[in-house]
C-alpha cells in the first residue's frame, strides 16, 4: 500500500525522572501523535543526553524492570576503578549503560497509532541516582489525517 | 543528489523461528522492497516483541553467530536468580538480550536496494528455547520506482 | 507544526580509523547536512561494517571514551576461546562489541542542525587493531533550504 508522505512533525517532550529506573512514556508520545495530525508513517524518538537513554520492554511484569535494572548494573558495576569519576560513582555507569541501550527508536505508525506489539511500552531509562529533568525529540514523517 | 519523498510503504512479515538461534530475514526484505516498489530512500525494520530482536551481523561464517549466541548467554545467564521467573528460566535473560541488541533498523535503500556492506545480513534473533511466530513491520519512505 | 517533505538526499561519507578507539564524526555529518541543503526532518546515520559501530556519547571529558572501550572490552574479552578465530583474536570481539553498539543511528533536523545535547557526539567506533577504511552511508529526509 503506497500512501503518501507530505508531513512532517517535530518537537520535544520534556520528563521528570526520579532518579535511576525505568519511566513508561509510550502514553504521552501517543498523545503527541495525536495532537500533530500523524496518520500514516515513522516516529522517531531521540534522548538527548547521555547519561539516561531509551528501550522497548515488556509492559506487564514491573519485575521485568527491576531485573533488566540488574542486568545494567552487572554490566556496568558502580564499585569499577573508572578513569572518569569527577561527577561521581554513577556517572560513568550511566554512559556505558546508556551505550548498551537505545539513544533512538523508530517506530511505525499506522492510522495514528504506533505500531507497537501489545506487551511493548516505550521506556525512558534513568541511569543516574538524582532526579532529573529529561528532553526527548519526536519527528514524524508520513502522511497526516487531514490528507 | 535531491530527490522526491513522495512514497510511503507500510506492512509486516512474519517468521516461524525454530527456538533460540539466529534467522537471516534479508533476502525477505529485499523481496518486500521489491514487491512495494521501493527505489529510494530509507527502510525501517521493526520488530513487535521484547524476547525476540534485531541485529546486522557478519553473513560469512556461521561460527560468528555461535559465538555472539554465547556472548549474550554470559551476559544474560539462565541460572541467575531474576525476580521474573513465571513465564521460564529462558524468558527473562531474552528479555535482557533484546535490550542489548536492537528492536528496530533503519537502512538506505539506492536503486531498489538496500546498501548494505558486502558481509552484512539483517537477522531475526530468537532468545526463546520454543519456536515462536515473530512479526516484523516494515516501513519504507522515499521514492517509487514509477516516479 | 506540520512541514513539507519534499527532500531525500543520500550519499556516503568514508572514514579512514587508526585501530581501536572512537573517532567523532559529528563535525562531518553536519558539513554533509549543510553541502545538501538539509532544513528539518530527520537524519539516518548508516554504519556498513560488522566489526565498527556508531554511537552517541559524551564529548567533554576523554576519559569516558577510555571507560567506554574497557566496558566493552570486558563484555567482549580478547582472551576468550571463540570458534570463530581465523581473521585473528580481536575480529570476533570487535562483531560482540558492534552488536552491543549501535548500526545505525537515527537524529532530529532543525534549521539545517542535528538536535543533539550539548554533550552529545556521533562517534564511529572502530574495534579492530589495525586501522580500516569505514563507509558511513547517509539518509536525509525531510525539507529542503530552498524551500
């Protein structure tokens, strides 16, 4: 099915996380699409930042994130001799997790609605211990429902 | 060289895995873009699972894939505690090694063509031990070849 | 708010790496944005290699790109027996390490400028000893300048 691709929708949302975990934002990026008009196309979704950074993951089972938290934190263990170390024990840790994740995703969008498969939900990861406060880019391109 | 964005493909194919192990789906691509008219632009691939992901991986030798199975073992080991355990031992580290790997895939499309480096194929990673029906959906913007 | 795409630009950029390490490629990229006349949309950064990657990571502080190596050093050990082991020790590392990373990297146009954080750099890892001529295909979509 060819459609046509004469849209295109940028801008930013802007999340408040509460320190090092996993914030569900799939709701807020649908509202997003909806507000822009976006039919038929591609979302992408870029983190801005170097130290939190994006993931699709099971939606039903929190204890899938607590494990997944795990995982990181094995992969990048806090108590580890890093070179970089001015801005504290967890912040080397949350580059090299952010590196092991997504800075991006891009997903499909269909009749306004992503594409997404039932369990899926778009996570913001947190990997610093403080609350901050986090930007990420939207831009939808494809056809909108004015078309 | 500028060219028209004026076509956008949207669909899915699906693949019966055979339990844990790696799939080369790019010959299933390249039929898709062909089907669809693709000439150019950019391809997405998305997959709508979170125990089942996406890699470009070396195409020569299959030792390759073995081996990168076994990284993602050690990094994902079936014999560590998690708190998620209801669905299997084999469920939460597939969810760990689709976090590690990829859940989408954007790639140029030149001619019909996806511009892939001469050893890279797009494979389907299973993480669980049973086989599954995995969906992939397919997104392409660009240009048609009847343009 | 809504815009025209009417632009796709495609091409390559070619790398010349001197062995393992990160090389920041962002200053390239964004003088490709600019000889093509790229405004807003969105930018697809193709990496077409199995033993190099991409990544967006800190550029302030060196030391994080030193960590960074020596965390995917540990995920991807040189000392380990893989079977695959005929292009060398550190050929079947640098595949783990492209795995873990990223292939392609999808980023937000405004006005002609990619929308990353202050921190934030586009980096080509190599993860061969030896230096390597890395191709990085390039996919803009989205409006024109000229528009």
């Amino acid at each position: 099915m060819m459609k046509s691709v004469s849209h295109h929708a940028g801008g930013s949302l802007t999340f408040e996380t509460r320190g090092a975990g996993f914030s569900d934002i799939t709701r807020e990026i649908g509202r997003w699409l909806d507000e822009h008009g976006a039919s038929d196309g591609l979302l992408n979704v870029f983190i801005a930042h170097t130290s939190a950074s994006l993931t699709i993951q099971e939606n039903a089972d929190p204890d899938v994130l607590s494990d997944l938290s795990d995982a990181l934190e094995r992969m990048a263990p806090r108590g580890h001799a890093y070179r970089h170390s001015s801005e504290g024990p967890d912040d080397m840790p949350s580059h090299i997790k952010s590196m092991m994740t997504s800075t991006n995703l891009s997903i499909p969008v269909e009749h306004g609605r992503m594409t997404l498969g039932i369990w899926q939900g778009i996570y913001l990861v947190e990997h610093r211990d403080a609350p901050h406060q986090r930007r990420v880019n939207l831009t939808f391109l494809g056809s909108g429902l004015s078309d």
